[in-house]
C-alpha cells in the first residue's frame, strides 16, 4: 500500500495538486490538516480538521486501515500512549508543528510530513510517500522545491 501523505497547506491547493501530479500512483492521499480550504479544494486527499480549518465538515480523526495495522490520524500532535495503544494504533500521524517526525515510541509510529507552507524544520516544504506492507512501513520524505517549482 503506498500513501501520499502532507499536512499544513494553509490555503496553498497548488502545493497539494503538485504532490499528487508527481506520484499518482498512490492508493491513498492522506492531508493532517490545516488546508485553510474545504474537502472538495483537496481531492483527492482525504483531510482532517486542523486549528485553522473552518470546514465543520471534516473530521477531527481519521482511522484508516493498512496492512501493517491500524493508522490514526489528527492534526494536534497531543494524545496519549496509553490510548493509541488501548485502541490497537500501529501508526499515528499528525500535523500542526510544521516539522517532519518519524519514530516509533512504544510500539506505535509517529509521522509527520512536516509542512507544505511555511517549514519551521529548516527543511523545504515536505510531504511523505509512505510504503505500507504487513512487515512494516518504509517512509521516505521529499521536498515540493525539488523539481523547481515554485509555491
């Protein structure tokens, strides 16, 4: 299973048709919110609400199945171990710091694309390609500047 994951458009829909442009080959589009924009101005990617998304439409969770197990995603980086893995989470994704992540605490993996507008990283505008078999998952982050476009 192979999934284009990004977080924190803040309006830039150009951003997020550039990342499916250039991999549409994905079985899934994965936004952690923050669009500024609705769900439509997004497709194909599925998004979650973030802090400055107005869309009352989105959820505020997104549980989606994969075969590695089960993949949480919210924008807000805070919750809990304990419930991430009372519910049985492989794999948590969030948005909202604007700063690439990918580590396993305790059993779950935590991912962050980072940020296609405004990086706080040090790095480019990031977004994820995610490849998800039943042994595990392997993450590889890339930059939206790579091929010179601009945003």
């Amino acid at each position: 299973m192979k999934i284009a994951l990004c977080s924190d458009s803040h309006g830039n829909t150009t951003a997020v048709d550039e990342i499916y442009k250039r991999y549409p080959d994905c079985d899934f589009y994965l936004h952690a919110g923050d669009g500024e924009t609705s769900s439509s101005d997004v497709f194909p990617f599925e998004m979650v609400k973030g802090n400055r998304d107005w869309d009352d439409n989105l959820p505020e969770k997104l549980l989606f199945h994969t075969p590695y197990g089960s993949l949480l995603m919210q924008h807000s980086p805070r919750i809990s171990l304990n419930f991430l893995r009372e519910q049985g989470i492989k794999i948590f994704v969030h948005g909202h710091t604007h700063t690439r992540e990918h580590f396993e605490r305790d059993g779950v993996i935590w991912l962050n694309p980072g940020a296609i507008s405004f990086a706080r990283d040090g790095n480019d505008l990031s977004f994820a390609i995610i490849d998800i078999s039943q042994d595990g998952l392997k993450v590889n982050f890339f930059s939206l500047l790579d091929k010179k476009t601009n945003f």
